[in-house]
C-alpha cells in the first residue's frame, strides 16, 4: 500500500455561520481537499447547513464548540434558551463577542456543559455523524482546568478532542498569493502528518455583512474567499496528486 510523504487533515471551521461558507464548503469538499467540517450548531444558517452536508459520510463533522460571537451586524446565541444559561450572555441573549468579555462574566461551568450538550444533541438531531470537537476562537481558559474536563466530556460522547491535535506545517518564505504560499510550505515540510484550518466561503455580500473594527467586513470576505482556494485551487489539487500529500480525515487511524 502506498504510503503518502504528508497525510494533511484539512479542517474547515464555521459551517452553519453562513449560506456562503455552506456553499464554500460543498465546493471544498467535494471538488477539493477538504476532509474534516467544524459546525456551528447554534448558528443561524446549520439548518442549511444540514440539507447540504448531514448526509455526506465522506465528510468528518466536528462539533465546533461555540460559547462566542464575535461579529457587529451578525449575532447568534446559545442553543439552549438564554434565560437558562445567564452567564453565557449579554442582555440580548448573545454569546459575547471576545473570550476575554466571557471570562469576565464569570461563566459557570455547569451551564457550559448544559449549553455544548445542547449543541452536541442538536447537530445529531439534524443527521450530522459528530465524531470530533474543537473551540471556536479557544474558549476553554475561562475556567481553570475546563479544557481537561471538556476532554473527559469528549470522550464520554464520543467524540476525537481536537484541541493542538496536530501540527501545523513549517514556515516558508514567499512572497505570491496564498495558495503558493501554502505550496511553499508543503514543500518544506518533512515527512509526516500536519494540518491545515480555513474558514471557507466566498467573496460575497454576505461575508461582507460580517466584521468588527479592526477585522472588516471586506477583509473577512477576501480572507475567506481565500481560505476557500486554500482546498479547491487547481494548483493545491496538483500538487497533492503529484507530490504524494494525501487529505485526510481526523477519524482515520
């Protein structure tokens, strides 16, 4: 049997946040390198998300554990009813928008294991196979020794803890767009087993609706609309093919 120079687990985060990260994702998968799928949950568009992807077993869902929302114009909260969850948000019933903000509040632990229950039974009611989890923008400081006891949650549910898993590939100078970059850096790499994570979607009015100071509404969009090509470029697909770099998924031994 063949063995590969590099198996790449290729993760995408955020699906459910948006129609076009959903599209993106299709794409990425099935026409690219994307193997693994990082959900939201408790985010506007899963549902979408779910009509598209729940069926596809080719694809390993992960169970994005979402305590944040960090976008001005576009807002999301707990699965769980607010008033049932008081110190996971604001006094709209918004998950906060920075960990430092949850941190403050002084979240208590109970009500964030009701809450990622809540989110873990809602993905398995829409069809997804949740084999894996991970935080959305690292959450799990805000209580000491949480992100142990979330593993131990993990493992009673499961599921794969993904948290600093694998590593990332090494750095490599150059200085053309993304993709080369990326190439670069799988060049440089030695034989073995890396990851790589993006946020796809693509360059549309949605994705423009998202943003903060100091991260627009534009960045994001041109970001992301990167972070697609990242898994479904030509140039990436060759390069995989030709070079022996094999995508993969995280339940794959």
């Amino acid at each position: 049997m063949h063995t590969p120079r590099i198996r790449l687990y290729t993760r995408g985060d955020d699906l459910g946040s948006a129609v076009s990260a959903n599209r993106a994702f299709c794409e990425a998968f099935e026409k690219g390198i994307l193997r693994n799928a990082s959900a939201m949950f408790c985010t506007p568009h899963i549902e979408d998300a779910a009509a598209r992807l729940a069926a596809e077993k080719r694809l390993c869902v992960g169970l994005h554990m979402t305590m944040n929302a960090e976008w001005d114009r576009v807002r999301w909260g707990p699965v769980q009813p607010p008033a049932k969850v008081p110190s996971l948000v604001d006094e709209r019933g918004h998950f906060f928008k920075t960990t430092k903000a949850l941190h403050e509040h002084r979240p208590r632990e109970s009500e964030v294991f009701a809450e990622l229950q809540a989110q873990l039974d809602k993905g398995r009611r829409l069809g997804f196979t949740v084999a894996y989890a991970d935080s959305h923008m690292g959450w799990t400081w805000v209580i000491p020794g949480l992100a142990e006891r979330i593993a131990c949650w993990c493992e009673k549910e499961g599921l794969l803890y993904n948290e600093s898993r694998m590593k990332g590939l090494p750095k490599a100078e150059h200085a053309g767009d993304p993709v080369e970059q990326l190439i670069a850096k799988l060049e440089a790499a030695a034989p073995g087993d890396y990851m790589i994570v993006g946020h796809p979607a693509y360059d549309d009015a949605e994705m423009r609706t998202l943003g903060h100071p100091g991260y627009e509404g534009d960045k994001v969009a041109t970001g992301r609309e990167w972070e697609r090509r990242l898994f479904s470029d030509p140039r990436i697909l060759a390069y995989c093919r030709d070079k022996g770099v094999e995508p993969t998924r995280f339940d794959v031994k």
